[in-house]
C-alpha cells in the first residue's frame, strides 16, 4: 500500500535529519504527489531544566509522485498541553 511507504519515507526522513516523529495526523494526495502534516517534540535543555511543558513542532512536508520528499516546513509550534486549533 502506498500510504505505507509514504509514512515510511517521511518517519524516516525526521529521525535522520531533525527529530523523531511524535505523530502523523494528516496525508493527502494529491496531483502532484503528497501532503503530509507532522507533529514532532521539540525539548531543549532550558524547557527540561525548568521545568516547562514540551513542545511540539508542527511541519508540513511534501512529497513527489516518486515518494522523495520536495520541500518541508515547521508550520507552528505549540505546548504539548495545548488542545490543537487546526481544522
């Protein structure tokens, strides 16, 4: 199943390049590939050492029709704790 591999590639793609993948809420298809919308948790040191809630980084990545990933982008960042806007 496609859908699959498209999970595969961008799951892969995160945990080499930036940070594991908390949780994928969104892929589309589309004419020209896939939409795929990542959430991921951004912790840095001052967040742990006071104490502070994660953070979770929102990113929207695309995909060609041969499954390589064109272009991704952090779309917002939010406390872990907060309840997502997003439609």
């Amino acid at each position: 199943m496609e859908i699959i591999k498209v999970l595969e590639v961008v799951k892969s793609f995160f945990n080499e390049y930036l940070l594991p993948v908390h949780k994928i809420t969104a892929i589309e298809e589309t004419e020209k590939g896939w939409k795929v919308a990542v959430e991921i948790i951004e912790e840095n040191e001052y967040m742990k050492s006071h104490a502070k809630d994660q953070m979770i980084g929102v990113y929207h990545v695309q995909l060609n029709k041969q499954l390589e990933i064109t272009t991704f982008k952090r779309q917002s960042m939010r406390p872990r704790s907060a309840i997502p806007t997003d439609g």
